[in-house]
C-alpha cells in the first residue's frame, strides 16, 4: 500500500514560519510573570511602622477632651422654696381638708414619716390623745420619724423639717396664722399644703399662692 506524506509535513509548509525563540529552543509554557509582592499585613499584636494618627479619626467617633478637674452635675442649691398648694376651705372645715390632703399624699406613695400637720385652731384629736401621756412621750414619737406627726401652731417651731408639711388653718387668732405659716413653709422640704381661707393665707405668704 502507498505510504501517504504524514500530516506534520503538511502542517509545516501551511503554517509558515512558526515563532520560535532565537535559540532554537522550544518555548516553555508561559507561566505568571509574578507582579510586585503586596506589603506584608503586620502581625497581630506588633506595632506597625505608625502609631495611632489623631488626625485621621472616622467622622462619626467623638472628640474626648481632656480630662480636666470634674464640674459637679447640680450646683448645691441655696435655700429651695417649697412648692405651695391651697385648698380653699372655712375654718370648720380646714381640718377635714388636711385629713383628705394627707390621705392623698400617702396614697401617692407618700412615707407616713414625711409629712407634718399643724393646725392653727383647736389641736388635731392624735395630738390632744397623746399630749394626754405627756409631751416627753408625745415628742418621741416626733422624733421617731415613722409616721404622720400633728402639732399644734405654737409648737411648729420645735418640730423638724419634713418634706411635707400640711397646715389647718381651723381658727384661732389671725396672728397665730401669721405666725404659724412662715415657719411651717420654712419646715417644708419641697411641698406645702395649706388648707383655709385664701384671703388669710395669701395675706400672711403673699399674692400668688
């Protein structure tokens, strides 16, 4: 059988002249020319080449300033005037209104132990009862501090202050009255309740109550 020319030949005159290097040599697959090598990242817990930059904070972080000698957050207050509330009411019936006051301030969740009653009239029935055992006994009971203390205006300047302080005005001489209530607003901590004639009231603590 004729022998026919082998495809190599064939390919050889159709090519042309095949790009081969100058040496003759055949050419080596192509690998990745390898580019310039990334900077290696630092190591966890080595400091890089820069330390903290503080010009380069993220926009939303704060500024801290620097610590300084600290400011307190509420300038001590001089004196504080207590709040003052008037319940109108007549002399027969100042002493019904300071029980309804008081009741509601414990409902609120009032202490028994900070509120104070006076009365500018006849005594409340709790004082008259306990005076009956003697005032030593009496006022140990104000000094305990552990429930609702009644006085009588005369004796308002021996009780202590509390933060509430509620006053009868239920009778008795218009210059008891005047006496009676700019003690008890000078023992009221931040409220004072004074139940009786406006006219009265605002006469002795002034327009406006």
């Amino acid at each position: 059988m004729p022998l026919i020319p082998e495809e190599p030949q064939i390919h050889e005159s159709a090519q042309g002249p095949r790009a081969t290097p100058a040496s003759g040599r055949v050419a080596p697959t192509p690998r990745p020319v390898p580019g310039p090598r990334p900077a290696a990242p630092p190591r966890p817990g080595r400091p890089g080449p820069v330390r903290p930059m503080p010009a380069q904070r993220t926009p939303h972080e704060p500024v801290m300033a620097a610590p300084g000698p600290s400011v307190p957050a509420v300038a001590p207050a001089a004196a504080a005037t207590p709040q003052i509330q008037l319940i109108p009411a007549s002399a027969e019936g100042a002493l019904d209104a300071a029980e309804e006051a008081v009741d509601l301030l414990l409902e609120s969740g009032r202490a028994p132990g900070e509120v104070l009653v006076v009365t500018t009239g006849d005594p409340h029935p709790w004082a008259a009862h306990e005076l009956s055992f003697g005032e030593s006994a009496y006022w140990a009971q104000h000094d305990a501090g552990d429930d609702v203390f009644y006085a009588d205006a005369a004796a308002v300047g021996r009780a202590a202050s509390r933060p509430v302080v509620v006053v009868a005005v239920n009778g008795g001489p218009e210059a008891v009255a005047a006496t009676a209530l700019p003690l008890a607003r000078d023992r009221a901590g931040a409220l004072l309740i004074v139940c009786g004639d406006p006219q009265v009231i605002n006469s002795v603590l002034g327009a406006g109550v």
